[in-house]
C-alpha cells in the first residue's frame, strides 16, 4: 500500500523551487542570435535592411532591439528596421537586445557606402556642315551612368539660339519630375527631354556649339559635352520660274497670281473670259 511520505504543501514547495532553478539557468544562458544587415555596400543612396532573430527565447520574456548608427547620431528600435544612407562612408551599427534594464546581447556590423556617379554624355550630330534652312539630327542616345543607373533627362543646347530641346510649345515629350527616384540632388533645370534624339533647323550663318546633358535617376547632371556645326549661306541658286503663258477660259471669274522673280513681278488676271498678263518692275 503507497504512501505519501510529503504533505501536499511540501510537493508544491518543491516544484516551485524547481522552476525558479530552471528560470535561473534559463537566465544565465546566453541569447543566441541572429543578425543580418544587408547589402553591406552599395552606391548611395543605399537603403540597408537591418533584422534580428533570437532563436531561445526565454518563456514570456520581452526582449527590445536597437540600432545604433555611431555615424549619423541614429538609433531605431525594432526587430527588423531600415535605414537609407545618403552620403559615402563607412557606417558602423551596433545592435543591443535588452531585457528591462539589463543588456543581453551586443554585436557589431559594418556597412560601406560608395559616391553615386553622374551619368557621361555621349552627343552625336548629323550631319557637321549644312546650309540655311537645312536640317541636323542631334542624339545622346549613348550617354550612360557608371553606376548602371538609368539615364532620365536629356538637353540640347545651341550657343547661337539658346535651349534647341525639349521645347514645350513643340509639344516635345519632357520628363516628370516624379520619375527621379531618391533624388540626391535636386533637378537644375526646369525641363528635361525623356527622348534622346530631335532634328533641329539651324538657321544664322555662323559655327553653332551643340551642347548636350544627361541627368540620371538620383538627379544627378553630367559634365557637358560639345559638338560644333557650322552652318553656310546656301548655295543653291534660287528656282527659275518662266512667265506664264496666256490662256483662254471660259468663265468669267476673277483670278489673281503673282510670282516674285528678283525684281520682276509677274501678274495674270482672268478678266471677261480671257487672260491678261502685265509685267511690272
């Protein structure tokens, strides 16, 4: 026949030191965690994804995270943050996971950030030398970011009549501000192409300097770069139109040509039926 040698208050005495030791041991145990932050470097603007897992957990513990940047004076709370970083250098974060006052865990992380380049303009013009009133093809279409980022905004510049594209009563397609995504600079001009080509009339007689510039998605404007055009006095002689020929017609109505030839005006005129040419200087 079984007896209790405890009374029942002595059992649960026990118990209760029992748990109190493996709280105790679950105390003293170390977090084990893990920690990512990634990309670790990039070109600015680089945003960075800084996350944390404790993988033993104490029962109903509550634990809280930080983030410290030493850098730029930052610290975000939370298990999984981000942070966008503006300017190149090399940022240290520190992550703390506390339990009330005490500091339970402390690991340190490294992040490199490199300066965005400004896109290169590649400027081509066809053709080099043309006469009054004819036309030229202007086209960036080979600038390009060294940082492989898109090109957004193109300009094309005469030094004799001034902004050549995008001109807004051309109806030439321009660019929405919007469209930059984290700018680092803002936009220097009001208006931006989206298109990297036009064909352009040059009209004064003189040697036109095309300048074009690019701007890429962080805002960022290329150096300028020039081609020059000469534009000549056409040489083509002007077209020769013989004076008409009088004609018959059969009605009436009045009709008036006039045809500058040099100094010569020529004048017909439909009147009662049959054509009257007069000449006059």
């Amino acid at each position: 026949m079984c007896s209790f040698k405890y009374s029942i208050l002595q059992v649960l005495l026990l118990i209760g030191t029992m748990v109190g030791l493996i709280n105790q041991g679950f105390a003293q145990e170390p977090l084990i965690v893990e920690a990512v932050v990634l990309p670790k470097s990039g070109t600015a603007p680089l945003t960075v994804t800084m996350s944390a897992i404790v993988t033993n957990p104490q029962p109903d513990e509550v634990l809280s995270y930080r983030w410290v940047i030493a850098q730029n004076g930052t610290e975000k709370a939370g298990s999984t943050v981000k942070e966008k970083f503006n300017e190149a250098g090399t940022y240290n974060i520190t992550l703390l996971i506390d339990k009330g006052d005490v500091v339970k865990h402390v690991s340190q992380h490294t992040v490199t950030v490199y300066s965005n380049q400004p896109p290169i303009a590649r400027l081509n013009i066809e053709p080099l030398e043309i006469d009054t009133g004819q036309y030229v093809t202007i086209t960036a279409g080979e600038s390009f970011d060294p940082d492989g980022d898109p090109i957004k905004g193109y300009r094309f510049i005469s030094s004799k009549d001034g902004l050549l594209f995008p001109i807004l009563k051309n109806g030439d397609p321009v660019l929405d501000p919007a469209e930059i995504e984290d700018p680092i600079t803002p936009i220097q001009e009001d208006y931006w192409a989206t298109l990297s080509n036009t064909t352009v009339e040059l009209e004064e007689i003189d040697t036109h300097t095309i300048t074009a510039i690019v701007l890429d998605d962080h805002g960022n404007v290329s150096t300028p770069t020039t081609i020059s055009v000469i534009v000549g006095e056409s040489t083509k002689p002007a077209a020769a139109f013989p004076p008409p020929r009088p004609i018959t017609v059969f009605r009436p109505w009045l009709l008036c040509w006039m045809r500058v030839n040099r100094s010569i005006n020529w004048t017909w005129k439909v009147m009662k039926g049959r054509l009257i040419i007069i000449r006059g200087l």
